[in-house]
C-alpha cells in the first residue's frame, strides 16, 4: 500500500505537526507500507528514512501550495492520504499549521 504524507515542512527538529509526521512515516514503513512524503520542503534529515520524496516549493500563497501539492498527489495516485495541513487533497486531514507564513526549514 502506498501511503501520502503532506505536511509544509517535513523536519522531526522543528516540533509539532512535523514531528508528529515524522514519526508517522517510521510507523508506516516499520508496517511495511510505501511511505510518500509531499512536502513544500523536505530537510535533508529525511534522507535517513526510506520515503519517497516529493518536494513542492514554497508557492507565495498557501491557497497557490495546496493547488501545487494536489497535483503532486493526484498524479501519483496513492493509496491513502494523510495531509497535515498543507492542502485540501486527502483522506486523513489534521489542520495544524500555523498562520505566521510559509515555515523555514533548514
């Protein structure tokens, strides 16, 4: 099964909803399932899980960003969804991003 992750920023360091999906994604690939990371940014920390990652840029607009990342998702056709915030294209959605911007992500 192929599992979708979107989330702004894909990073265990900066706490929150992208630690929450970190450890989600090691959850999943420890059940064995394909885990897919759509992310406006992805931190090279990701590298030490076996994800597939699909990073999206940083749209000016979130409105722009959701647009961006359901495009992604629909192309791959993944089995379930789980967005973290980002947009509007899933399963599973978990509203917690924050109003401030778009989120550095080192």
């Amino acid at each position: 099964m192929k599992i979708g992750l979107v989330i702004d920023c894909f990073d265990p360091k900066r706490g929150g909803a992208e630690r929450v999906a970190w450890q989600h994604a090691q959850g999943l690939i420890k059940r064995g399932y394909e885990v897919h990371v759509i992310a406006g940014r992805i931190a090279p920390v990701a590298e030490q899980l076996p994800v597939v990652p699909h990073a999206i840029g940083m749209p000016a607009t979130r409105v722009r960003r959701a647009k961006v990342a359901e495009q992604v998702l629909r192309a791959l056709r993944l089995d379930m969804v789980h967005d973290y915030g980002l947009g509007w294209y899933g399963d599973v959605l978990r509203p917690s991003v924050s109003t401030r911007g778009p989120p550095e992500c080192d």
